[in-house]
C-alpha cells in the first residue's frame, strides 16, 4: 500500500473567496506529507447570470483551467477536504449536486473510512457558516467517513472561532480571506492529512 496520503480538495466558489481558502488548504495539505488534487465542481448557472458579475466572470476565467471534480477523485483520495460558500445555512447547490453523483461509490462502500473535513464562506457575519458545515458533515456520516475537525487545537482557534471547520465573512464579497481564516483553513487541512496518515498507517499495520 502506498504511504503517501492522498488529499483531494473539492470546492465550490462563484467570485474566488472559496477558492482562496481552497488554495490554502491544498498548500498545508502539500506541507504536511500529502499528495493533493484541487478540483472545481461544475457550474449550474447560467452563462448570462455569470456574465452579469464582473467578479464572478473574471473567476470563471482564472480558474478556467482548474480541473472539474470527478466521483473517481473521491475513490482515489484518503482525504477529502470540501469547500463550499453558504446557501442559506447549507452548501451550495453546485456542491451538492456533484455530491449527489456519489451514490454508486457509496453503495460499493468506496467512500467509508476516509477522512473528512470542510471549509465555508459567508456574505455576512456568522451567516450560517456552522449550520453549512454541520450539514456537509451529515453527508460525511451518511458515507461512514471519518470527520475531522480544527476544534480549539491551535491558540489560532480563539481568534478564528469556529470550532466545526474554517470560515470567513467575506462582507458581500469585499473582503478575501484574511491570515486568520487562510490560517484556520491550513489548521483544518493538516489536521484532515496527520489525522489521514495515522488511520492509512494504522490500516496497513
């Protein structure tokens, strides 16, 4: 069995805040030993909805040659490390939708005993970021994974605050990630890879 511990980051992000902390979490997932895929999840909205965003156009473009996330990343991955902005209190239907795809991989049993974990944006303070990523969870329990989480395992946690996973209130989409939500996104993607390597190790034992 391969030792290096596989981590995919799947992420949905509409304007970049998401992706930010996407990229983050692939960084401190790379730093702490892991072999990383960053994947998008395909877009639902309408070419004339994005178009009428200069910010959400200008993403699209940069980020036109990430990869789209396949059901395959999920069966290859030790790791999986999710990001999605808040949809009223829940992911973003662009997420769910490609989590919606999984059902053949969780019927073979592919998705049990891994580890997982999940980032969120918010428009505004608070903004439903503990609900969206308790839900995210549920999916995680549904596939029998393994769910890890930053907890208060770092002083940082008292400043970021929030103990379910990294957030950030982006206010409206004015204010990208700051060192305190990029460094809470880095907590929770090690954490997702040690957590990964010890359960690899332990299962290959």
């Amino acid at each position: 069995m391969d030792g290096q511990v596989k981590a995919a980051v799947i992420y949905y992000s509409a304007t970049g805040i998401t992706y930010q902390m996407a990229q983050a979490a692939v960084e401190a997932a790379g730093d702490a030993g892991a072999e990383v895929r960053l994947r998008k999840v395909r877009e639902l909205a309408p070419d004339e909805a994005i178009r009428s965003n200069s910010g959400w156009q200008a993403h699209r473009l940069e980020t036109q040659d990430v990869m789209e996330a396949q059901p395959d990343d999920l069966s290859w991955a030790d790791v999986v490390i999710m990001g999605s902005p808040t949809r009223y209190g829940m992911v973003a239907a662009q997420l769910k939708q490609f989590i919606d795809t999984t059902g053949p991989l969780w019927a073979q049993g592919a998705l049990a005993n891994k580890v997982y974990t999940g980032f969120t944006s918010t428009a505004t303070l608070h903004g439903g970021q503990e609900a969206t990523l308790l839900s995210l969870y549920t999916v995680f329990y549904h596939w029998g994974g393994i769910v890890v989480t930053p907890g208060y395992t770092d002083p940082s946690q008292f400043v970021a605050g929030n103990p379910y996973g990294a957030s950030h209130t982006s206010n409206n989409g004015e204010n990208p990630p700051d060192h305190v939500a990029l460094a809470a996104t880095a907590l929770t993607a090690k954490r997702a890879v040690q957590m990964g390597a010890a359960l690899k190790q332990g299962m290959a034992g």
